[in-house]
C-alpha cells in the first residue's frame, strides 16, 4: 500500500508540476509581426503596433494576469482610424519581469511616460482594462498634458473585499504554489469567473493565458505585484481628470461589479457609462463587437 501511495503522489506530483516555457518557444507564436521589443526603463517591452503612424494615437493596457493579446479584436477594428499601441505591462506577458521587482502604479507611470516619448508621442488616448484601468485613470490624473481621451473598462481602483486603503493586502501562502503548479485544467477554473458565458472561454483563450503566465518569470512577477498593492482614495486623484472619459462595464461582471461604476461616474467630471448586457468582466473578449463599437463612437467625437 506503502509504495501505491507513493506512485500515486509521484503521479500528482508530476501532473501538477508546471515549469516555465522557454521564450524561444512562445515568442514566434505571441511575438510575430508587427510585435517587437523596445528597451524603455531598464525593461525590453513587448509592444505591439497597427495602424497608420501618423493617426492619432491609442494606447492599450490590460488587465492583472493578462497580455496585450486580449484587445486584439479591438485592435483590428481600430487600427484603420488610429495609431494602436498595445504593451505587456511589467511582469506580464513577453515582456516579463521588472528587473527592479518594482511594480507599484508609480512606476508603471513612470514606465508609460517614457514610452510614450521613446514613440515620439506628446499625447495620446488611453484605453484600460480592470488593473490596466487604474494605471490609466491614474496617468490621466497625474499627466492631464499627455492625455486626448480616457476609456476604462471595468477599471479598478476603489476598495473592495481583502484591499484597504493603505494597506498592502495579504496574499495567501498557497497563492506561491503556483510558480510550481499550474496546470492547464486549473488555469480554466480560475478564469472562469470572467465570463458570464462559459462558452466565451474557449480553449484557444484558455491556452493563450497558460501560455502567457508560463512565460520565464511571470508568476513570480504576479507575486511581487499582488504583495505591492497599496490602494489609496481615488475620489482625490478622479476629480483631477480633465480627459473626456468613457467606461465601459459588462452588467454581469463578477469581479468588479457594475455598480463601482457609480463611484466613478461621481468623481470624474462628464464621465459617461456605457453598459453591456450579458457580458462579463472583459468586454473587449466577450462583448467585442458591442464594446467596440460604443469605444468607437466616443473616440470619434
């Protein structure tokens, strides 16, 4: 019985051992044309670009856990009217992790501010999703000079469960296990959540997201960030936004809820709300079509 035991957890072992992959093995399949590399701050940023160079530009940044692969039917569907610049933000995706181990929202800004002047850009749109919501709205108030037009979609920023203003928030010792274990059949009960149709998680988004978590470092990464976190007020910061701002929220968010979108629609001045029935928590995946074409009209305003 003894040694059935010990086969078994050998074999459990095995099965949920997950290690990196190798970045000569993803970046042909994540980092094809037009992506490329661009050293910015001491990082070498997987940034990808579409449309005219000389449009005026829209900067796209993704959410906690993600890539810049998620607004890729946005970035088809804008891409004939404006500059789109899309990034995996330190310790994600391709571009992996800050060598700095720094992962606050002030250095996001400060990374963010020196590719936009790497690009040669004075000011551009910015667009958010969730984590990249926050880095948004928080650029938009701290820069209002370098900022057109704001976007945030299901932005986060304002306390919830677990997260206190001030207060960096504990983060559960089995959350480490995952630089260890990951496999795929975990990775889809952990985004499942997201979506409000279970159908909209498909198998090419599951293994798109293992994949980019698998890069060399990123779960460590994620670690650092998750233990950074450090909420403050935001009433403050929001009030300072002069950019017009759009959001953008699926009525069946499951983790930012709808109804956050009122404490934003109170402090920012003229910011408007955009609802999508039947859709989750990323309505550039599930709603694209819907979600694009409000973010459409409001750009061309």
């Amino acid at each position: 019985m003894i040694g059935l035991a010990a086969i078994a957890l050998t074999a459990l072992a095995g099965w949920l051992w997950t290690p990196d992959k190798p970045r000569e093995v993803l970046e042909p399949v994540y980092a094809a044309a037009p992506s490329r590399f661009i050293e910015v701050e001491g990082l070498r940023l997987h940034v990808r670009e579409s449309g005219p160079p000389e449009a005026p530009a829209l900067i796209l940044l993704h959410g906690f856990g993600s890539s810049l692969h998620t607004w890729e039917a946005w970035a088809q569907g804008l891409s004939s009217r404006w500059r789109v610049i899309r990034l995996d933000l330190p310790g994600a995706g391709l571009t992996g992790p800050d060598p700095t181990r720094d992962y606050r929202d002030e250095r996001a800004e400060q990374i963010l501010l020196a590719l936009m002047d790497r690009l040669g850009l004075a000011r551009a749109s910015l667009i958010g999703h969730s984590m990249g919501g926050r880095l948004a709205w928080r650029f938009a108030a701290d820069h209002p000079d370098r900022v057109d037009r704001l976007v945030l979609l299901a932005p986060d920023g304002f306390a919830s469960p677990g997260f206190e203003y001030g207060k960096a928030p504990e983060v559960p010792l089995v959350l480490g296990l995952m630089r260890h274990a990951l496999p795929r059949a975990l990775m889809r009960l952990n985004l499942a959540p997201a979506y409000a149709d279970e159908g909209a998680l498909t198998d090419a988004l599951v293994e798109r997201y293992h994949d980019m978590l698998l890069a060399p470092g990123v779960r460590g990464a994620l670690l650092d960030r998750m233990k950074q976190v450090s909420l403050r007020d935001p009433v403050p910061l929001l009030t300072r936004i002069r950019a017009p701002t759009l959001l953008v929220w699926g009525e069946r968010d499951a983790m930012i809820p709808i109804s956050n979108a009122d404490d934003y629609l109170k402090a920012i001045p003229g910011a408007r709300l955009v609802s999508l029935p039947g859709v989750g928590h990323l309505p550039q995946e599930e709603g694209a079509q819907a979600s694009l074409a409000a973010v459409t009209r409001f750009l061309s305003e």
